[in-house]
C-alpha cells in the first residue's frame, strides 16, 4: 500500500525529501514546483551530499515516545562492520508489517543482521536511542525463521 506524506513548510529541502523517502511504504516524494530553478534545487537531490540528506537533527525534536525507534536517518554511520543499519531497520520494520516486498529485499543486502559484532558505535551515535544490537538479533531471529 503506498502512503502520501505531506510535506509542509520546508518540502523543497533535500533533507525533507530524505525524511520522506525514508518513511515505511513511501515509495515516490513529489514535490510541489512553482519555476525552473524549483526543479534544478530539486535535480540536486540525486547529487546532495550525506551531510545535506542528513536529518537526524529531527532526533533533538522528537516526542519521548519516539524513543528507542529507528528513524532511518542514518546518523548512525558508519558501522565499522559494513551495514546498512538504516536501510536493515526499514526492511525489518516492513517485513513485520506484512510487507512482502521488503522481507523479499532483505536476503538480497551485501550484508546481514548476522555480521553486526557488537561494537556498539551506532548505539552511541542514535538520535533516537535504539537498542540496536539487541535489535540485530530480533532481526537475524525473525529473517532466519
Ligand atoms: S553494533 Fe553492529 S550494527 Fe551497530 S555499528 Fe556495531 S557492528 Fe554496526
């Protein structure tokens, strides 16, 4: 099932975009363009920097009740041990939702739950407080059923 998030006040800006993308069943972000250059800000998207993207500053903002969930955003980067944290959580998040499209996604990543070591570096890194080594192994349980 695919999602329309509005995007209000600052939906021109690549880290709102990111924002967007990054939420569960989002599949497409479709700006509102009012001229030529709306659409060049826009084409940047493709070429924005990690830091441009970069909207964990949301995390200084969040409800306590966001607490201990993953965001998506990233900020956790980099995993010494390679993973795409972000991306795992998402696939993880839709997987226990129903969506078959991403547990199918899943299998396919260079790297899985499995090769987390433990090092904790993302945890410290969290905006958002996830317990994710702990979530690594609920991930690795519920992919390798
Ligand atoms: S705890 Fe696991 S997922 Fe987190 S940074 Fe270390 S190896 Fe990567």
């Amino acid at each position: 099932m695919q999602r329309l998030l509005p995007l209000a006040g600052s939906y021109r800006s690549i880290n709102a975009i990111q924002y967007a993308l990054d939420k569960p069943g989002v599949l497409r972000v479709l700006p509102g363009i009012r001229n030529v250059e709306d659409v060049k800000h826009l084409l940047g998207f493709f070429d924005a920097a990690e830091e441009e993207r970069d909207y964990s500053a949301l995390g200084s903002y969040a409800p306590t009740e966001m607490a201990g969930t993953c965001v998506y955003c990233n900020h956790c980067q980099p995993c010494p041990a390679g993973l795409n944290v972000g991306l795992m959580n998402k696939y993880y998040d839709l997987a226990k939702a129903g969506d078959t499209m991403a547990a199918d996604h899943y299998p396919n990543m260079e790297l899985h739950a499995d090769s987390c070591i433990q090092c904790g570096h993302c945890e410290s890194r969290f905006p958002f407080h996830v317990k994710q080594m702990a979530r690594m192994e609920e991930i690795n349980s519920f992919f390798n059923r």
